[in-house]
C-alpha cells in the first residue's frame, strides 16, 4: 500500500513535469540589435557590399525599379566611401575627414565641400545641409542600436529565415511613416536584409537591400579614400537645402 | 524496474513528508520558470518603447543613397535637360544651351540636376 502510494506520488509528480509547457526562450529583438551594432562599431576598417532595389512608385518620374550595386568601404573614426552602379548611371562618394566629394562618373561631374567630422557628423551634416545621406550609411554609424532606437516607434522579433543563404533573426522595426524588416545574421550578426514598407502610398511601395561580402578586417588605407578628381571632370556645386527653399519661396514646387 | 521502485519507496518512507516537500518545490520552481519563459516570450515579443521621431523607416526611404528627390524638384531644376543640346560657357558656367535656356549642371540631394540659369 504505501510502495503503491508512493509509486503514485512519484508517477503524477513525473506526469506533471511533463505536462506542463515549457515555451522556449525567444530571442530577445532589442539585444540581437546590440549585439549587430556592437559588433559593427567594434570594426575599424571594414567593407560590404550590397544591392538595393526601390519600388517605382518612390521614384519620381520613373517606371522601372532602380537597382543598384553598392560597395561601402569604411576607416573608422571619419572615413567612408561608396561606389553606386545602377542602369542610371554610376556614382562615387568619399568622405575623409577633412573634405566630402560626390562623382557622377557617367555623366564626368564631380563636387568637393569641407566635411570636418567624422562618419556620425558626415551623416547628419549630409542630412542637414544638402538633403540626402549617402548609400546605406547607417550600418557604419559609431552607435547603430541608438540610431534605430531614435527613429524606430517599436522592436519585435519575427522569427528566423534564410536570406542569401545566411540563417538569420528577423526583426520588424515600425515607424511613423514605414515599417522596417531587418535581417541579422544567426551566427555572425551582421546586416543581411532590409526591407522598408512605405505607409500610406498604394501598393505599399519598398526599398530592399541585401548585405553580403561583409570583411570586418579589410585591409583599408588613407589612399582609398585620397579623392582625384577623374580627367577631364567638370567640378560643379552642390546645393544645399537653404538655397532650395530660398528657391521654393520664390518658384512654384514642381515634379520634374 | 520493481526493484528501482521498492529502493525508492524503502528510501522515502522515513522521509514521506520531507518527499512531498521536495515535489511541490520542484513543481513550484518549474511553474516559476515557465512564467519567466512565458514573460521573456512575451516580453521579446511585445516589449517595446515609445520613442517619438521620423521614424526609421521614413528616414531609410529617403536616407538610402540619394534615390529620387524629396519633395520633388523646386522650379527651374530639372532632372535631365529637355530637348536636345550644346555645352557652351554661359555667365562663368560651363552650361548647356536647349530651346533658348541655359542649364547648368549641379548636385542636389546627392543626384544631378540641370538648374536654368536666369
């Protein structure tokens, strides 16, 4: 009777082990960024490569996605330079810590304006005076995880799916006016995908890009950022956004 | 197996109770972990912060590599110059000449444009 009772005791303690569910510890969003944006800064001299594709309906005046071939090589603490190939043409960005210079190398032309800061500064100089940032320059930021963390409203955590052969955590970032689907390497890390869903237009247009070649040593030098202007080269200005509203408050905005 | 069976029983017997305890510990430890598991689930899924700004998303849209123009192009930029046309020096730019109208070249949002010269 009490071996019986005992054996009871023991049979339901086992059954109830097993009964009760054990949910699996799901990877946390916001430390996968961490340890993607940790990993990037901890990178001195680095480089990737990338392909970006954006949805016609992004792009003024174009029926065609534009597809793009980027190569972004970066020195850490102020150097950064990529090369843009795309059916429109091909272009080159270099910045050095001392000067920024944009290429248009299909149509020869060719700007330089002092840029004394490093690749943080650059970005948001860029942003600031002329409009624009350069090709994906996010991923070379001192401090990815608090660039995200200030623009994104929310991370959560997909789940996990292969992207040019990488296993990796998919991480969904939402925003105000898109959402984001970033792509983080299982094993490794690294960027390999981002998708951005634009709100509030139809067909909900995107910009993907897909990351690979990723080289955290590269061996990089001061020359491969030395900017000449090619032969022959036309050097013009680059306009800055207070010169474009000095134009806007006088000419009719128009879609060109 | 009756054998493992009985050592267990001839083993607890001076310790029934302190047996009971251990099993409800052990049950009660176990639920505790889950409900950590269930939170980190729960956590990893729905945890989140409230963080006002442009948004990842619109700043990646425009912020990925000068791709279209933002708010369009003001008036007198053109993204290519209408018609056919001539290099030629005009008002100390190197300029192209179409249908009357000078253009000179120039980059705006990382892209190049034509912007009339008046």
């Amino acid at each position: 009777m009490k071996l019986t009772h005992s054996i009871s005791i023991l049979t339901i303690g086992l059954l109830a082990a097993a009964l009760l569910p054990v949910a699996a510890a799901e990877p946390d969003a916001d430390q996968i960024l961490q340890q993607m944006s940790a990993k990037l800064a901890a990178a001195q001299s680095f480089s990737f490569k990338a392909t970006r594709e954006v949805d016609p309906a992004l792009l003024a005046g174009r029926n065609a996605p534009e597809n793009a071939r980027i190569v972004v090589t970066v020195q850490r603490p102020n150097k950064i330079a990529a090369d843009s190939t795309s059916k429109e043409g091909a272009r080159r960005f270099c910045a050095d810590g001392r000067n920024l210079s944009l290429v248009d190398v299909t149509k020869n032309l060719y700007s330089t304006v002092p840029m004394h800061t490093s690749i943080d500064g650059v970005v948001a100089e860029l942003d600031r005076k002329y409009g624009f940032t350069p090709p994906l320059a996010e991923i070379a930021l001192s401090n990815v995880y608090q660039d995200i963390h200030e623009k994104a409203q929310g991370v959560s955590y997909l789940g996990q799916a292969t992207a040019g052969g990488v296993m990796c955590h998919r991480l969904a970032l939402a925003g105000k006016v898109a959402d984001t689907e970033l792509w983080v390497g299982v094993s490794d890390r690294l960027p390999r995908r981002l998708i951005a869903t634009v709100k509030g237009l139809a067909g909900k247009p995107q910009l993907k890009a897909e990351f690979s070649d990723w080289n955290l040593a590269a061996k990089i030098t001061d020359k491969d950022f030395a900017f000449v202007p090619p032969k022959g080269a036309q050097k013009i200005s680059m306009i800055t956004t207070a010169e474009t509203e000095a134009a806007q408050k006088t000419n009719k905005v128009t879609q060109n | 197996m009756k054998s493992i069976l009985l050592r267990i029983h001839q083993s607890s017997q001076g310790y029934f109770r302190k047996g009971i305890a251990v099993l409800l510990a052990a049950t009660t430890l176990l639920l505790a972990c889950n409900e950590a598991y269930g939170w980190v689930a729960a956590g990893g899924r729905g945890r989140g912060f409230a963080v006002a700004g442009r948004g990842y998303g619109c700043a990646g849209v425009g912020r990925y590599g000068a791709v279209g123009f933002r708010g369009g192009l003001p008036a007198g930029y053109y993204g290519a110059i209408p018609g056919a046309y001539r290099a030629v020096v005009y008002g100390g730019y190197n300029c192209y000449y179409s249908g009357g109208v000078y253009y000179r070249p120039a980059f705006y949002q990382g892209n190049t444009v034509y912007v009339v010269v008046q």
